[in-house]
C-alpha cells in the first residue's frame, strides 16, 4: 500500500497517460501532462506547472530537468522533487512507481531527484 503521505506526481508527456490511470487504481494521487493539457509546453513550463500542483516531476528527459533542479537550486526557487527514469515497459515503470511511492514521503521529495531506477 502506498504511504499516506506518498509524492503527488504529475507525469512528463513521455510518459503514458495510461501509467497515471494505472497508479490511480492502486490509490495514488497522479496526474499526465496530456491529461491537464500541458503537451507542447516547454520543460520550464512543466516544472512550474508541477510546482503549482505541488507535484513532484517523472520524466525521461533526464539532462534538461538536471539542468533546471540546479537553475532552481541556484536562484532560490522550490520544487516538489524530480523522479528520473531510463525508458521502460508500462509494466516496470508501474511497479517502480509502486515501490517508490511505498517508500518515499512526500517531504523527502522537497527540491530532491531521485532515480526511478533505484526501485527495481
């Protein structure tokens, strides 16, 4: 079962709409940007989007949200925590967010990156 306290997490646009329905079944609180409209904006705007819903980041794009955790860092800014991930099946990407959303609270999250790959 999840953690009461589990991240809310909003799901980048490489990442199927059918993963957020997914862990909703199993009680977690998960949106996708093609849910909320969000599927031509930009990296930045994702984040704010994200940061306004105080939901923690999944996405692949791995090098432009390093490079915008450490823009935030720099200037002051808070977010609600990047989750990082290697491209996988639905399946593995389901059961890691599973794992992840078992073990880590949301208030681990606050302006941290994590890597989906460490729950296998």
């Amino acid at each position: 079962m999840p953690l009461r306290d589990a991240p809310k997490l909003y799901l980048n646009e490489n990442l199927s709409p059918r993963l957020a329905a997914q862990q909703r079944n199993h009680g977690l609180d998960v949106i996708s940007s093609q849910e909320c409209g969000m599927l031509a904006a930009s990296d930045s705007d994702q984040l704010a989007y994200a940061v306004s819903e105080h939901r923690a980041i999944v996405t692949f794009n791995i090098h432009d949200f390093a490079d915008l955790h450490a823009q935030y860092s720099a200037d002051g800014y808070e977010h609600w925590g990047m989750i990082f991930s290697t491209e996988e099946q639905i399946g593995v990407l389901l059961q890691r967010l599973l794992r992840f959303s078992y073990s880590v609270p949301a208030a681990e999250m606050k302006n941290q990156t994590r890597w989906l790959n460490e729950f296998r």
